[in-house]
C-alpha cells in the first residue's frame, strides 16, 4: 500500500495531459464498476424481496424452515426464511393483521361447521375461540408477548390489572368483540393435574378444549429443590405424550422448545447453577425423542432459537460495553437491559418469536 501511495504522489508532480486523460479514465472505470454493483444488489433485494413467497407450512419447527442470516451474519429483525423449497418472507403483524387474522381463524373453527345449519346459526351461544398457554414462568412470557399484539378493544382480565412479574397463578384475558380467550395455565411440572387436563381435553368434547394449546414444562424438573430427576422427567413425559397426540388429532398442540439461558453461574445451590444451556439441550432432546414416536405431535417449536441465541450475545456485548463505560454519555439499548435475568429472554427477542407464531398460525 505505500508503494501505491508513493506512485501516485509521483505522478501527482509529473502530470502530463496524457496521463491526466488515463488518470481521469481509470477512475470513471471504477467508479462506473461500483455503481453498477451498489445498483445490481440493489435490484437483486428488490426483485427477490418481490418474488420471495410468503412463508406457510410448519414454519415453528426448525427441521422445515430456520431463518435467513443477515449479511453481518446475525438474525436480528430478519424476516427471511429458508426452507427445502428456497426462501420466504415473513408478514410483520400490526393490530389490524391481527385482527384480520383472528377473524380468519374463527370462520374457519366454527362458521364453517355451523353452514350446514344456517338458520340456527344465531340461536345458538358462540363460542370463543380459546388459546391456551401452559407452564412456567417462560410460556407465561410468551403468553404476555402474545397479548401485547393484541387490541385492547374490550379486554377483561383475571386478576386485573395482569400481574407481569413474579406471579405464580392462573391468568385470562378474554375480548368479546374478537371473541377470543386466552389463558395462561400455572404449571410448572408435568404433574397429574397437567397430564389430567390434557386427558380431559383430548378424550371429552364436551369440556372446554382449547383451539390452540402452547406448551412447555421442563427446567423446574431441573432444579435440586424440585428433585432434579431426569429420569423421573422422562416418565411424566411417557404418560403425558399419548394424551397430547390425542388432543392434536381435534385441535392445534405446540410444544415450545426450551431455548438456551445466558450462562452466569451462582454459589451452589443457585437456581442457575441447576439450570445451564447443556442441561437444556438434554431435556429438550428427552421431549423430541418421546413425543416423534406419535405421528400426530409432530409441532416442536425450535426455530426460533436462533432469536434467543442471537439476544444471548448480545448480552454478552451488552455487559463489555457498560463495563468500559461506552454509555456515559449516550443511553444504553433497552432491549438488553434485563440481560441480569439469565432464564429468560428478552423482549427483542421473544417478540420476534411472537410474529413468527403469528405467521404459523394465519399464513394458511
């Protein structure tokens, strides 16, 4: 490099009109050279921005589809996606998406059975259609991003006001205008209260089945204070598999996969020395081996980790960045600012995961 610096200061002195002209044309190449790229990828986003379908199928299980790195090599906002068939586009829900969706949904739940019957259609009490998340505190986050889409039209709660941190109970949110219910279900260990109501659910229409069941009990089976036994994890999931394939034969099942934790090790006998990324991986390795020998449980959500893997280190640079003082005089990204909690992930995160849901669930 200092050579070519020093041929071009000599010639900078020893200019003559020849050399001013091929000078002069060397530079329009190039510069000709970068237009035609900057404008030819510009094209290229354009066109396959265009023509890129929009993403349906099984979108929530990362065997089918898993997002589309950015050029920085990260998944941060991506709304792309690859499949065997190449790629897709996700739809960024709004209020009014959302709306239009749910709408969809419940034609399709419970119009269309009663079209044979048009004229009782309205004598009849409608059902609203019913989401039901159940486990610890990781699906009641889910459930909470989830609500966050929805519009406040005429939204009654129990408890009300929602208690969002630290709240150990059973929640519901219901809206009579988009006929819609959703609960959150305390279940923190599968246990025969859980493994009764999915029975219930899969074996008697005649109770309150949900439309759509969100799942994911796992990491206080891994806590010492909880007995820490895998193997008594694994039976629970024995018994609790059977009735979850018979529920997904008469309604939507999704069983969220346990995404990995910021590692930040305590003094023993801490929560998050009990619960670590290796452990994670094991018992959600456990539930895949137990729930694919039904055919009719084929929904693990999983491709949505790539999202939590990518707020994990961003925690990581989160932490080195306050630690040399690069937010003194400018404000911190918000988005990692509860990196200090190492079992769930944040909102940048989990958000994106909700429009991925929201993509399964209407892009049909």
């Amino acid at each position: 490099m200092p050579s070519l610096l020093g041929f071009f200061s000599r010639m900078r002195f020893n200019t003559t009109p020849k050399w001013s002209v091929l000078l002069l044309g060397v530079f329009s190449l190039i510069s000709a050279v970068i237009i035609v790229i900057l404008c030819s990828q510009n094209r290229h986003f354009q066109k396959s921005g265009k023509e890129s379908p929009l993403c349906s199928g099984n979108l929530l299980d990362n065997r089918e589809y898993h997002f589309a790195k950015q050029a920085d090599g990260s998944y941060d906002n991506s709304r792309m996606m690859i499949s065997k068939l190449g790629s897709c586009r996700l739809t960024r829900y709004t209020f009014k998406q959302v709306v239009g969706c749910i709408d969809s949904l419940y034609e399709r739940h419970y119009s269309a059975r009663n079209s044979s019957n048009n004229q009782n259609l309205f004598k009849r009490p409608q059902k609203n259609l019913h989401f039901a998340f159940i486990g610890d505190s990781r699906i009641r986050q889910q459930f909470f991003n989830f609500i966050k889409l929805i519009p406040d039209y005429d939204h009654k709660s129990v408890p009300r006001p929602l208690p969002f941190f630290g709240y150990h109970g059973n929640m519901e949110v219901t809206s009579e205008i988009l006929r819609l219910r959703l609960s959150f279900q305390w279940r923190p260990l599968i246990n025969d209260t859980v493994i009764d109501t999915i029975r219930q659910w899969a074996t008697d229409s005649e109770t309150d089945r949900p439309n759509l069941t969100i799942l994911g009990v796992s990491v206080w089976h891994m806590l010492q204070s909880q007995g820490a036994d895998f193997k008594f994890y694994q039976k629970q999931l024995q018994r609790l598999a059977p009735f979850l394939s018979q529920l997904a034969n008469v309604s939507k099942v999704i069983w969220l996969n346990q995404y990995p934790v910021v590692e930040k090790f305590g003094s023993t006998g801490a929560m998050n020395t009990d619960i670590f990324s290796d452990k994670i991986h094991q018992y959600n390795e456990a539930v895949r081996s137990k729930l694919q020998s039904y055919p009719d449980m084929r929904i693990i959500w999983d491709s949505s980790n790539p999202l939590v893997e990518e707020y994990i280190r961003g925690c990581g640079l989160f932490r080195e960045r306050l630690q040399y003082g690069m937010y003194i005089d400018s404000e911190p990204d918000y988005s990692y600012i509860n990196c200090n909690d190492f079992t769930h992930p944040g909102y940048s995160a989990l958000s994106q995961a909700t429009q991925l849901l929201l993509n399964d669930l209407c892009e049909k």
